[in-house]
C-alpha cells in the first residue's frame, strides 16, 4: 500500500510532464492581430517608399525607367496584399501570405538599390561640377537605404509570421494522417472476418 501512493504519484507527474510537453511545442497560426500588425508596419512603411521612387525617376533619368517600373509593380502588389488583409486577415495564412513577403522581399532589395544608384550618380555629377545635383541624389540615396533596411525589417516580420503558419500547417497534416492511420487500422481490424 505505501508503494502505491509514490508510484501513482509519479505515473500523474509523468502524464502531466508529457501533457505539458505537448503544449510547449503546439504550432500556432498568426493571429489576426499579429497580422494586423504586420500589415500596419508594412503601410507606413510603403507610403515611405512610394514618394522616393517618383524622385528616383525624376533624379536618376531615363536609364533607370525599368527600374522604376518595377518598383511600381512591386508597391502594387503590397498594397493589394495589405487591403485584402486588413479585410480578411486570415488570407495571411496561405499562398498571399507568401507573395506578400517576397513583394516585400524585393522592395526593400530594390530600395536599397536605388540608394547605391544615387549615390554611384553623385559621383559622377561632382566629377562635372554639378554640386546642388550630387547633394540631391547623396539625400535621396540616403532616404531610399533608411526605407530600404525599414521595408526589410518588415519583411522579417512577415517571414517570421508565414514560417510558423507553415509550421502549425505542417503539424496538422501529420496529425491528421497520424489519426487517419489509426482509423484505418482500426476498420481493417474491425472488418477481418474473425477465426474459426
């Protein structure tokens, strides 16, 4: 009888410690706060960006026009991404979720390569004497890198975010297949004509 007592004792402690276990490595999807928040980052971030990239084609020329374009391409799609979250958050949790974050990706690549153009152009107008210009485009190089490293910061956080949806999904399926194994085994052990 006294042994009864500490072994019933461990077998609670075990369960509870196995139970406890199973919690603390549960996946869980993205909330719709945390992805309001992201979406939130992300809009301020892009209303940043948007006004140097008409500067970026009005300082850098006719040379960097598909440059430009692309940029424009890229901040369109994160503004639909980002309105069709701020309606349906959830849709964050799925292959949107994903081109948000390489949209995102390639703008704060494409920020910071505007930056390094300027700058490359600055050099070229102090060798002609052109110092009002070269300051303008040093400034804008400047602007297109802050916003660059802020558009990337952002786009850590949504990487982040879709990495532990990916996750809980993954958890899910093999849960679910864990479970559909059991029932077939279940069926084929209930439905084998028994022995005579």
């Amino acid at each position: 009888m006294f042994w009864n007592r500490p072994s019933s004792a461990v077998v609670f402690l075990t369960i509870g410690f196995a139970v406890a276990t199973n919690a603390q490595t549960q996946k869980s999807f993205p909330s719709n706060d945390e992805i309001h928040l992201v979406v939130s980052q992300a809009e301020r971030a892009i209303q940043q960006y948007k006004p140097l990239i008409d500067r970026e084609e009005a300082e850098l020329g006719a040379r960097y026009t598909d440059a430009v374009a692309k940029d424009r391409q890229i901040v369109g799609g994160i503004e639909t991404a980002l309105t069709a979250f701020k309606s349906k958050p959830q849709a964050f949790n799925g292959p949107a979720g994903f081109l948000f974050f390489e949209w995102l990706d390639d703008a704060a690549r494409n920020a910071v390569l505007c930056g390094s153009g300027a700058v490359s152009e600055s050099a070229v107008q102090i060798t002609v004497g052109n110092v009002a210009k070269a300051q303008a485009l040093v400034t804008l190089g400047h602007l297109c890198s802050d916003v660059g490293t802020l558009i990337y910061t952002v786009s850590e956080n949504a990487g982040a975010l879709y990495q532990r949806y990916v996750e809980a999904e993954e958890q899910l399926a093999t849960r679910a297949t864990d479970i559909a194994q059991k029932c077939a085994e279940v069926l084929r052990k209930n439905s084998d004509p028994p022995r005579q």
